[in-house]
C-alpha cells in the first residue's frame, strides 16, 4: 500500500505545519492513486464502489472519480455530495439496508438504480417509495476476527435469504444479487471464501425458483497493513479472486465497497503538543487533536494510531499518556505510549488517518475539526 508518509518526510511535516498551522491533515493523491489500482490489478473482474463513509474528503472523491470509480453511500448527505461533485446517480450504490425517507427521495431524484435490504419492513419501503429500484438482499456473515463486526447490525442468515426475495417479489420488488460484508479490517480470505460459497448455493436456489441474481457485491474489509506485509494483502487479495471464479457462473457482476484500503494509507495527521507536565510520576502530553477529533477511530474504529516527532534533536525514550485538548477526562487517546521526550510546540505525525478519522470526528467544546490539504498541491514535486 501507498502511505502519504512515503510522500511527506518530518521537514515536510514542519513546513506544513507551520504553513497551515495544526492540526492538519495532509491527503496524498498519489497514494488514493495507487491503492484504487491495487485493487483493480489483484481483483481485476471487479467493479469498485468507494465507501464514502470511510472518508467523504471531497478531493478523494474527485481523485476516484477521474480514476473511473463507482461509489458506495449511505445517506442523502453522500447522495448530495457526490451529485454536488457532478457524480451521476448510476455511480452509485445505496448500500445502507435501512433508509430514511429523505434517503430515499435523494437516491430517486439522484437515479440511482440500485439499493440493498435485509427485512420485509425495508422491502415495504422500497416497494413504496422507490419500485423501480433494483435490490440486492444482505447477506450475514460470520467473522469473529473482524476489527468492527459489521454483522451484528445488517444482514439475513443464508437460509433466511430466499424467504425474503419471495417476500420481495410479493410486494413488488426486483432482487437482483446478494450483497455481504465481513467485518472491517479483514485478515484472511476465509469470511469472503466462505460467503461467496453461500453465494453460489443461493443463486442456484434462486434460479430453481425462477429468480435471476445477476450482481453479487463482496463489500469491503480489506485491511490496511504496513508496507513490510504488503505481501499479505496481494495474497489475500489473489485468494478472493481465485474464489470468485470458483463460486460465481461467468455472468454474474461483481462489486466490491473498500474504503479503509483504498483511503487510510493516504492521509497523514499533524498535532502540536499543547502542554506538557508529570502527575503522579509519569508524563502526560496534551495534544492540539483528541478523541473527539481526527483520534475519534480510537474509539468508534479500535485503531491503533502512530505518533512520530517531527522535531529533530529528540533523543532518549520515556512512556507517556497522550491526551488531547477539551475539558473532558474521556478525552485521552495512548496511555503507556514510548516516546522520545517532547517539548510545548513539537509537531508530531501520525500515518494512516486517512479512514474513520475526520469522517467521525465532532467540534465537541468548540474545537474545529483539523483543516486539510493535500501533499501534491503543497510540493508539486513529490508527485510521480
């Protein structure tokens, strides 16, 4: 994988940060560039719909967009958004299993095409509000390995799947695939090779039964890893490939929704110690970006973030708490964390902020969310 941080050494970091002042988070095109065609040349057959949730950054959009991606949303904002960003609706893919109506009348007036489902209730709905949309029912994977295990919410057990196409068909609605997802930060291939196994016995099923599923879209959950074990990924990625031409006829339509493979690796933070002191014995550090910012993943995303001090001259390593600047206690992100000792004004750098970071983050207690940039506009030079 691409990171901003091969882009942007620690004197790029002072120079941005003094420049723009922090927190700053600083978005490489390059590296957006580089993890969409990763997942282009290793699942080649299939059709990739950024997840915009993962980070709606519009510069990420308009790199994807020139790149000739197709884009997963979830709610009339990313709708609005993308059509803002002169998108086409049949870009995109509802991939929410519950909408709200004002969803819903943003996806007509958009044309979107496609949408997905996993309750009678949701069917209801779309018969209603949307009957010429074409549906794919959610199909619910088992993966206790995942980081975030997005089955707990969405998703119908395999026996249950045709069932609720017939309940569908009852009430008026096109079922035209199989979705599923297994869980976010996926690290084997045996969730995908599983589901796409369940796949292949229900789009028999169905056929027995007179239903074409003619789309089945494998989510997201690829994982983000350092550039030592990139070799992991590819080889993850060659197995799902290798399961889809085992499990699927030739005329199926593949899609896939990554987001944190495709942005995390592309975006860089930049923090300032605000403050500095010892209670009871051990050292604390006060950050100009917490918990209810960018750090937001620490909690809603279990991510382990990095910190490295741009500052030169900092040598020897003590273990600190790492905290970030509201008036609230919750607001601490690394306790225990070894570091070389900084100093009020040191700028630090945290790689792979580019996933579920200021997509979730607040202005909780007045402070605005990070500003942005991105590497290539600031030093045309480190583009290739």
């Amino acid at each position: 994988m691409a990171t901003a941080a091969e882009g942007m050494d620690a004197s790029k970091g002072l120079i941005l940060a003094a420049r723009f002042g922090t927190p700053l988070l600083v978005l490489s095109r390059q590296a957006i560039r580089h993890n969409y065609e990763l997942m282009r040349q290793y699942l080649p057959t299939v059709m990739v719909h950024y997840a915009v949730k993962a980070n709606p950054f519009a510069p990420i959009i308009s790199e994807l967009d020139r790149l000739g991606s197709n884009f997963d949303v979830a709610s009339d904002g990313e709708i609005e958004q993308l059509a803002a960003q002169n998108i086409g609706g049949w870009r995109m893919v509802y991939a929410n299993p519950v909408n709200t109506l004002r969803g819903v009348a943003s996806a007509v007036r958009h044309g979107l095409r496609y949408c997905t489902f996993d309750s009678v209730g949701e069917a209801e709905k779309i018969a209603a509000h949307w009957p010429q949309a074409e549906a794919l029912v959610r199909l619910r994977v088992v993966n206790s390995q995942a980081l975030v295990d997005l089955n707990k919410k969405f998703g119908v057990l395999p026996e249950e799947v045709l069932p609720l196409i017939r309940a569908a068909r009852d009430r008026g609605v096109h079922v035209v695939g199989i979705c599923f997802h297994v869980g976010s930060q996926a690290l084997s291939p045996r969730p995908y090779q599983q589901a796409l196994a369940d796949c292949r016995e229900l789009i028999a099923q169905a056929a027995d039964e007179g239903f074409e599923l003619r789309i089945v879209d494998i989510g997201g959950g690829f994982p983000v890893l350092p550039l030592s074990r990139r070799g992991e990924l590819i080889g993850m990625l060659q197995a799902v490939d290798r399961a889809l031409t085992e499990c699927l006829p030739p005329a199926v339509e593949v899609w896939s929704e990554p987001g944190r493979v495709i942005c995390a690796s592309a975006v860089t933070l930049l923090t300032s110690v605000i403050g500095s002191r010892l209670r009871d014995d051990h050292r604390w550090y006060f950050l100009d970006e917490g918990i209810y910012g960018t750090f937001s993943g620490v909690v809603f995303d279990h991510w382990e973030f990095e910190l490295m001090a741009c500052n030169p001259g900092r040598t020897g390593r003590e273990k600190a708490t790492f905290a970030g600047p509201s008036c609230d206690s919750f607001d601490v992100m690394f306790e225990n964390r070894e570091t070389p000792p900084l100093e009020i004004g040191d700028v630090l750098m945290s790689p792979n902020c580019g996933a579920y970071t200021s997509a979730s983050a607040t202005v909780f207690n007045g402070f605005a969310k990070a500003g942005m940039v991105v590497l290539e506009d600031e030093f045309p030079g480190c583009e290739q």
